[in-house]
C-alpha cells in the first residue's frame, strides 16, 4: 500500500527554562533530510509560557527566517500560557532543516512544551489542484473595520463528497492597546460561510504580532468552492496585515480519514472537577495497523477578562482507559490565558500528533476544558477534529477490510 513521504517531530517537556533575549534554537525542534527541490506542507504548534513579559517564536530553514512565522506572547499576567501555530508551503533547499527559535525581551523564564512539527511532502504523491492547493499574500495591508480579503483559493473537486481540510493563517501587527485584531475562514461559491473566525487583543504590549490560524473540515460537492482568509479590526485603522495564507488538503487522498466539525457554542464548567468538560468527539476504525496524523482546535471566548483555562486532547482505544495524546497534559495542568483584555478571547488550539493504531479498534480523539472562573459564561465554539492515515488511497482490497469511520457531533 503506498505511503505519504513525511516528518513528524513530537516534543514533549522540552528543557526551554533559559532567560536568553537573544533567539535561540528551541532544542530537538530541527527537521532534517528534505528532498531539494520537492514541495512540502510545513505545519507547526507548539505551547510556549512565560513568567511575565514578551516571548517570541519564529520557524527557520537553514539560517533564513520564515519572517510570518514570527509569533508574540505577552499575556499581562503571571504564569500563563499561550500557542503557537502557523503553516506554509515550501520547496525544499538543498541543505537547509527546519527549526524552531524563543527568544525573552528582558531575561524572562519561558518555557516551551508539547511541540508537534509536521512537514508532508506534497511533490510526487500529491496533484496541486486535485490533492491540495496553496495561496499566500506577503504585502502588508492596512486594516479596518471592514473584511479585507487576503489570500484566496478557488478548487472544483472532481469527486463529490470528498472531505477536504481548509485552512487560514494572518499575521497581524498590533499598534495599540484597545483594538482586536481580526481573522476569519470564508466560503462562496457552492456554499457560503464565515465561520471559523478569531479576535485577539494584547494589551500587555503596544507593539506586537498576532498569530490567526484557523481550521475547517468542508464536505465538497464537483462544483466551484472558493476559500479566503480575511482580515479587520473592531474599530480604528492602524493595525496591518503582514501575511494571509490558505491551505487545503483533500483528506480522501488518503486511505483512512475522518472529521468533525461544530459551529455552535458550548458553555465550559468550572473546575473542580479539571478538564471536565468535553467540547468535541471524534471516532476512526482503520482496518490494519497504522500511523494517524491528528489534530484539534477549537475558538474560546472567555466573555470575561479574568478567566484562565486548562485543556487538552486525548486519542484511546474505545473501552479501555483515556489517555493523554501527547502525553502529560493531564499532569502538567497548564492554565492558558491568551489575551490580557476584553470578550473575544481567541485560543486557536491546532495540534497534531503520530500514534499506532491496532486494526480492528475504534479509537476516539476528544478535547477537555475547564476554567477558573465562569463569570458571564465562557464558552468554545467552532470546534475541529481531524485524522488521516499516513497511507494513501490506492490498491485492491477486499470489501470487508475497508475502514469504517464514525463522526461524532460534540456532546
């Protein structure tokens, strides 16, 4: 059975305790062996926290910055942490990895944790235009409060039905301490939507970069769908978009997939008890012994400004006991505070992660959530889950052994 070619790099507890200002490589980050000159699907995430003040992460190939890689965290209080998330696609250089750099203005303690690097190759395996599509757009643009499009792709899929994973990235330089930055996922063309969308405001910091990164699983019909990422701000105009990217990738290019997706809000509990609120399910049977490539994100609004929240994703067996994937979220108890200020707090949570799966079982990916505090009722919404197989479509098989994939709506 054929294979996608990949890179999958998986951290955890990584030894980011240092008070450096300067950037530095974030240990056992780097991707090595690309192929020069074959195209590849960059996908990064990471959780990064701080004692208090700005932390900065970047992505690297060779000694060149990916400069709308560039994310900051400043969360105004003590002891929190935030995410970092960003994609591109890339033709490979002869000798150049791929590698994660922190740096602390001012000698902070930061630390970073649970990194998931993803790198696909598309060249060879996969058609543009058929498998995936990719559109960034580089200049900067000055925002306002009306929806400026940024990049944009157009696809008709030859196969009705097929499920196609969507998404969008901007980079949003932050000039005062007021005005939200704005980001939303939009649909036109067989169907119209506007959701997933993101909000963040910084007010820790006058000056800083925000990271929207959104995804969406869509059910596509043959018929023209166009995806584009738009940018805006509440009220005044002085913040800029940097960068906007979109990406998508047809999930039934691979030989075992599934996704589940839920516009509506769902109002988070306080804890104790920790994690106690399950926002979103997800449920594959692949039929042999495999390697999924995962992920989750959900839109938090806090509704309030006090408000601090402990998540995490875990994949099990159906039946047998839950377990943490990556491990050690449970344990680590993280409380997560995105922005400093206002309602629309944004926690744009995408993870990815490789595990073995046995033939035969039905395993479940979920997200758990709970908050410090419930003052005007914070909910999530627009909550994702996805799976593929790093094995492809193609091949005979006997009907019988074809995996049967189960969506499961949030509760």
């Amino acid at each position: 059975m054929p294979a996608a070619t990949y890179v999958f790099n998986e951290r955890n507890d990584l030894p980011v305790n240092a008070n450096n200002t300067s950037f530095t490589d974030v240990p056992g980050s780097t991707i090595s062996g690309l192929t020069a000159g074959k195209t590849y699907w960059i996908h990064i995430t990471a959780r990064f926290g701080t004692a208090s003040g700005l932390m900065t992460l970047r992505a690297l190939h060779g000694s060149t910055v990916f400069d709308e890689s560039l994310q900051d965290f400043q969360p105004g209080v003590a002891d929190v942490w935030g995410t970092y998330k960003w994609f591109t696609q890339w033709t490979a250089v002869g000798g150049e990895d791929i590698k994660l750099q922190y740096n602390n203005a001012g000698g902070i303690t930061s630390k970073v944790d649970f990194l998931g690097a993803l790198v696909l190759k598309l060249s060879d395996d996969f058609v543009d235009g058929t498998d995936y599509k990719f559109n960034e757009v580089g200049t900067d643009s000055s925002l306002s409060t009306t929806p400026l499009n940024g990049a944009t792709i157009t696809i008709t899929p030859a196969t009705a039905g097929d499920n196609w994973l969507v998404f969008s990235y901007a980079q949003i330089l932050q000039t005062n301490q007021t005005n939200y930055g704005q980001s939303r996922l939009l649909r036109s063309g067989e169907a119209s939507s506007s959701t997933p969308g993101s909000s963040i405001l910084n007010c820790a910091n006058v000056s800083l970069n925000q990271a929207h990164c959104l995804c969406r699983a869509f059910n596509l019909g043959a018929a023209s769908n166009t995806f584009t990422e738009q940018s805006s701000q509440d009220a005044n105009t002085t913040y800029t978009r940097k960068h906007s990217a979109v990406f998508a990738l047809r999930l039934n290019r691979f030989k075992w997939s599934a996704v589940a997706y839920v516009d509506g809000a769902i109002n988070i509990a306080a804890q104790p008890p920790n994690y106690g609120t399950q926002i979103g399910t997800m449920d594959i049977t692949p039929a042999q012994n495999t390697t999924m490539i995962m992920g989750g994100s959900f839109i938090n609004d806090a509704a309030h400004y006090g408000p601090r929240f402990i998540w995490r994703t875990q994949s099990y067996v159906v039946g047998q006991s839950e377990a943490d994937q990556p491990p050690g979220q449970t344990t680590g108890l993280y409380a997560y505070k995105e922005n400093a200020s206002g309602n629309n707090y944004d926690v744009p949570e995408m993870w990815l992660t490789a595990m073995a799966m046995t033939g035969g079982s039905t395993y479940r990916t979920d997200i758990d959530i709970s908050t410090n505090l419930t003052t005007n009722t914070p909910q999530a919404k627009q909550r994702n889950l996805w799976a593929f197989s790093v094995e492809l479509e193609g091949g005979a098989a006997p009907p019988d052994t074809f995996s049967k994939v189960i969506i499961r709506a949030a509760p």
